[in-house]
C-alpha cells in the first residue's frame, strides 16, 4: 500500500467526523467515480480543511465557516466575520471608545 493512502487511511476518520470533508461523485461515462474534498465554507491547507471567513477575525480565530471565536476580552457580538471580534468594555465608554479589553480612548 503506497505511503500516502496509508496516510489518509488513518486521518480520514478525523476528517469526517470534523465535519470539513466531503464526499462526491462524479460521473466519467458509465462509471461513477467517488472522493472526497474539502465542503463549501472550508479550504484546503495541506491535508487538513479549514474553515473560511469572509473577513479576518482579528482578535479571534475561524472556527467554522464565517464564525469567529474571540480571544478573551474580546467578542463578535453579530456572530459573524464581517464584523470580526472587538474589545469588550463592560462598563461602557462614557467619552470615547472602547479600543481594547476595558480600555477606553
């Protein structure tokens, strides 16, 4: 068995069950022939899937497909990319803006 499907053989059950690959199909005549590639929302990097935001996260990571998880101190409060993950003040900026983790400017 070549080296590389016994790689894929042994990572592949962590890639389904990740839920970033897919299977398909493709009809070639009367054959059907059957693979798997990366899902809509996710990219391939090497022989991993990872998910694709429309805008980078900045204080955060892609986690799945236009969804950001935040560093501490930070928040997507819309739950999506576009808006990445802002500084969270708790007490509010009275004067200003909140330009890190309670911070005000």
């Amino acid at each position: 068995m070549p080296l590389r499907y016994f790689i894929v053989f042994l990572l592949l059950p962590s890639l389904i069950l990740a839920s970033s690959l897919c299977k398909k199909t493709e009809s070639i005549g009367k054959k059907k022939i059957s693979y798997w590639e990366c899902c809509d929302g996710y990219k391939s990097v090497g022989l991993n899937c990872e998910p694709i935001c429309r805008e980078d996260c900045g204080h955060g990571k892609c986690v799945s497909p236009n969804t950001c998880s935040c560093h501490e101190g930070y928040d997507n409060f819309q739950h999506d990319s576009a808006y990445g993950c802002v500084p969270v003040c708790k007490r509010g900026c009275q004067n200003g803006e909140c330009v890190a983790p309670e911070t005000c400017k």
